[in-house]
C-alpha cells in the first residue's frame, strides 16, 4: 500500500530539530499568499552570533560553509560556522593606515570574483579592494580595484556587485568619511553615485542622482539593477534598465514613504534569488518582495538591520542586523512515511540526498523525530540542489522510437533513432541546470519558436555521487518536437530552454529497483476536458535504470549526485500540441502525481 512508502520532499519549511539551540527574535507577517512558497509557517529568526558594533556586508561561502561579515566600527571581518561559532577572521579590514580617525572605517559590503577571491568594499582606505590571499587563509593583503573618478576619490563604497562579465557595479554614500554625511571635508565628490568598474579598470559613473546609494544587485539576466536609497525622506528602492554602460528608465521598484520612524532601519543591503524574489533590509525589519515589488511579508525586528547573505540553496537567510547577526531558515527536508511527515534535521538537500544509505539514514530520523501532518507537505519545491544537474535518456521505448522516426523523417533523420535504438550505447544528454527546473504544481513553458510541443511523462532517476540509485521521482521532460524533428542536430535547442523540465513532487526513497509492473500515466486537460490520456508500464523501457547510469556516469562526475530521466514511452498524435493553459497530470505507481500547467 503506498501509506507504508517512504517519500522525501523538498519544500518551504524550517527544520524543527537544530544541531544547536538559538534564541529566536522577531515575528514573521504575511500579506501574500504567495510567501507560503518562501517561507514557513513555523519560520524563526535565530540568534547565530552577538557582541558587535554595527554588522555588516554578509556574504556565506558555501565552499568552507562559512559566513564573513564585517563589524564596521572594529574594523575586522568575522567568521561564523556551526561548529565554532563566531571568529575574528581578519583585521584590519577597512583601515589600514597608522594615522588615528574617527567614523565607520572598517570594511562594509562583501562579496566574491570570478577566481574566488574576497572583494571587500572599504570605508577607511576609500576603495573597492581584493584581498590578495586565499579566502580561507586570509591575510591583511589588498590591491585596488577602483578608488577614483576622474581624478577625484570615492568617498566610501557601501554595496557591490558583479554582472557575468566580471565588471564590478558598487554604491558610495558618504558613511565612511569621519563626518558620516556631504559635509564632511574630506569628501570630494559632489554626488553619492553608483558606479561600474569595467574590467580594464575604468571607472563609469552611473547614478549621481541617488542621496544615499547603498544596496545593490542584479535582477536574474542582468537586464535590471536594483539600488536602494537609504535616505528618511526617500526610502526607496529604485529598479533601472542596463544598458551597456549606463542605467535607463530609472523608476521606483518599492517605496516605504510616510514609515513610521519609530522602526529602525532604512532600505539598506538586500539580495535577489533566482527566481527575481527580493530579500532586502529596510525600515523595521526584512522585506520580501516579488520581481515586481509586490511586498509578499515581512520579517519584523526590534533592532535595524543592514543586509542579507543568501545560502547557495537559497533556503536560509543570514541577516545583519545591528549587534547581532541572524540565521532565517526558510526550507527544509521532510521524510513522510505511513501518512505521517517528518522534519529532517538535514538542511542542506544536497548533503541529505547524496547518501548511498539514504533509505536508513530516512528510517533513523524517523525514529528519533517528531511527526506532524500533510499540511506540512503544501508548498513543495522541486527536488533538485542548486549543484546538481538533470540529464535525460531518449529512444529507450518502441514508441519514442517510432513517433522519432515519424517526427524526422522528411529531415531524413529517421534513421537515427531506429540504429540508436538497437545499439548498445544509448542516447543520453544534458537536460538542465537546477534554475530551469520547477516543481510539482508550477509552471512549463513551450518556446515560442516551437508549433509543436509535447510533454515527456518519464520514470526519473536520484543517483549520488558514487553512481548508486537511491530514489525515484516523476519527470517531464518537455519536449519542441517541429524543432527536433527539422533536424536531430537541433536536439539541444528543442530540449533546454527556461521551464523546460518538471519534476516531482517527492522522491520515493528504496534500496530495490522499482516494480517492474508499476505504470506511467499521462493525462493532458483543456477547458476542464481531458484532451489526451495514456499509459505504459515502465516494463516496456529498452534499457534498464542501472544500464543507463553507467552511461551517463562514464565520463562524468557528479560530486553532488545527480538526476536522470529515462525516456519517454507515451507519444501524442502527429496532430497534437500543447497549448497555453494546458493541465499536464503525471502519475507513477508507487510514487505520486506531479502537475504542471503550459506558461
């Protein structure tokens, strides 16, 4: 019966059991719908690290699992671990002159190059900055990336960030200076700009048109920079279009007008995710908005905060905020079993996933923790890490064999998939990177250069690192059929693009190959009508699981595991296509349903 199965999601939700006991602050407000899929409902700030100054500029390395921040007044960047806690990692960190001054002159916003170097915005020295030593064995070493405009000097760099090029964008309010404020003697600028640093080394001015330019990041394709003004009489965050060298169509993205001052804090540091969701700092806590600025909640806090660190997972927040800094987790891993739910103490999914004994490691959690209901299963994410990548199989059914050959044969490609049918290497590709993938009750997308698309219902593999099946889960793998059947060159182009994969909703968790008599069912609804419906049992696949990971592993290591989809045996009609507002139901004995609708 499928209530004795053992199933594990990735979803929005906190782990209940921590290794360490933190104290919590402040209180979560929802005015969205839409958090439930960022947050939980039991979410709690935890106290990581106390006894600072004024936090700053968070920045988690996932390499070392490590997070840096600056303490502005002290002049010295911390580190903190779950296993040490807090540490004086380097100093001096803004400052490194011998003559006494007063003011924030330590180091603010932080943030990693290309090379995996520690770039540092310092107050005291007045420049963006590289620490010329290995992040895990630092030194008080710098080099200069950018100090000056036109001949005269920044006056405190606040914010950066890096586009994919390479090229450095940072803010400079006048913080750093002794004064704190534009009447400040020492300042030389007439302007609070923002700037870009290209890679050459030339300095561009972008903005000088911003009181207090300070938080600062790039929408995901980096046709859009956001920039937070940090000025009581304009508490804004304003949203502009890249352009090259200079930054157009300049607009409000949020404003907090008219706050009450009795809150602390001032649009300050923020992060984007991958998805556009805004993790910002402003008046009385953390905001969290949507791509377009709606504000989906809020994190209140006593005290104000300054900035945001995402996990490389983007299911933990790490937020500065005053004399503290905090740790926010927003997704979990949770276990069911005989309809019951268990949080896992796990947070991480990939370290959770790749687990050659994950089946026991399951059951042993389950024996030791604290079940709750299905409520706690509502907003489940696609089961994939952000370092992981999903491959897929083709040709491994008779009918994906025929329905190739129909689809090609004017490309005179039909031949193809009749000979990679029968040979012994089979046909495997590279379907997507994490970012492309959604889950269960999300949206896929047909291109838009494509007339005729279908969805792939497909039995999908959980493999670890060291080759082994571990679980199994439902897959779409959608499909650009006019493309690839123009030419079988043009596979790629026909197979990876934005929302081009589903998967989901679990992963069924065993140690013995799935039965052979389960089934794989697709049914494809339209204005409340089943369109299309059918069915095959994954009896009928070619090739077997464990054939195709040697395949897919031969040359290729996956040090996070990986996910494979086996092929497809349900093919609609030559004179079938997806449309927009489609409903694509998936089901796999044993394992679930997953449903998307076409974007």
């Amino acid at each position: 019966m499928i209530k004795s199965l053992l199933f594990v999601f990735l979803f929005a939700a906190t782990c209940c059991t921590a290794q360490t006991s933190y104290k919590t602050v402040g209180v979560i407000e929802r005015y969205d719908s839409a958090i439930s899929k960022i947050l939980s409902l039991d979410a709690k700030a935890e106290i990581i690290a106390e006894g600072f100054k004024w936090s700053e500029g968070p920045l988690w390395v996932e390499k070392h699992k490590m997070l840096l921040f600056s303490d502005v007044p002290t002049n010295t960047i911390f580190k903190w671990t779950e296993a040490k806690g807090k540490e004086a990692y380097l100093t001096p960190s803004g400052y490194t002159s011998s003559v006494e001054r007063g003011g924030e002159m330590g180091s603010n916003g932080l943030l990693l190059d290309k090379s995996g170097y520690l770039v540092m915005c310092q107050h005291g020295d007045r420049r963006m900055a590289r620490m010329e030593a290995p992040v895990d064995k630092p030194q008080p070493k710098f080099v200069t990336l950018a100090d000056k405009y036109q001949g005269k000097r920044v006056s405190s760099p606040n914010d950066a960030t890096y586009n994919s090029k390479g090229e450095l964008y940072f803010t400079d309010p006048p913080y750093g200076l002794p004064r704190r404020n534009d009447n400040d003697p020492t300042k030389e600028t007439k302007w609070n700009g923002v700037y870009k640093v290209k890679k050459n080394g030339e300095v561009i001015l972008l903005i000088d048109s911003l009181t207090r330019p300070n938080g600062i990041a790039f929408f995901p394709g980096e046709k859009k920079l956001l920039v937070a003004n940090s000025d009581p009489g304009k508490p804004n965050w304003y949203v502009y279009d890249v352009k090259g060298d200079e930054l157009a169509n300049g607009k409000i993205f949020y404003s907090t007008a008219g706050y009450d001052r009795k809150l602390q804090g001032l649009p300050d540091g923020f992060k984007v995710g991958k998805k556009g969701n805004v993790y910002a700092s402003g008046p009385g806590g953390i905001y969290f908005f949507n791509s377009e600025g709606k504000l989906l909640g809020m994190l209140k806090l006593p005290q104000a905060t300054s900035n945001i660190a995402l996990s490389a997972d983007e299911k933990t927040l790490y937020i500065t905020n005053n004399m503290q800094v905090l740790r926010l987790k927003m997704r979990g891993v949770v276990i069911g079993s005989e309809g019951k739910y268990y949080l896992a103490k796990e947070e991480n999914w990939e370290t959770f996933i790749n687990d050659d004994n994950l089946l026991q490691k399951a059951k042993q959690i389950i024996a030791t923790a604290t079940s709750s209901d299905s409520n706690l299963i509502n907003d489940v994410m696609p089961p994939i890490g952000s370092n992981q990548e999903l491959w897929a199989c083709g040709v491994t059914y008779l009918r994906s064999k025929i329905g190739r050959q129909e689809e090609s044969k004017e490309a005179g490609g039909g031949d193809f998939y009749a000979r990679v049918y029968e040979a012994e290497r089979p046909e495997v590709f590279f379907k997507s990177t994490p970012h492309r993938v959604v889950g269960h009750k999300q949206k896929v997308r047909i291109r838009k250069d494509s007339t005729w698309d279908v969805p792939e219902p497909e039995l999908t593999l959980v493999v670890t690192s060291s080759g082994k099946i571990v679980g199994y889960t439902i897959g779409n793998d959608m499909s650009s059929r006019s493309i690839e059947g123009e030419n079988p060159l043009y596979l790629p182009q026909a197979k990876t693009y934005d929302a081009c994969a589903a998967i989901g909703p679990c992963v069924y968790v065993t140690d013995k190959p799935l039965d052979q008599s389960s089934n794989i069912h697709l049914e494809i609804n339209r204005n409340s009508s089943t369109v299309f419906n059918g069915t095959i049992g994954i009896s009928q696949m070619k090739r077997t699981p464990e054939e195709l990971v040697s395949f897919v592993f031969r040359e290729c290591s996956f040090p996070y595991g990986c996910l494979i989809m086996t092929g497809t045996g349900i093919v609609p009609e030559h004179n079938f296509t997806l449309k927009s507002g489609d409903e694509i139901k998936i089901s796999i004995d044993n394992i679930g349903t997953l449903v998307n609708e076409v974007m």
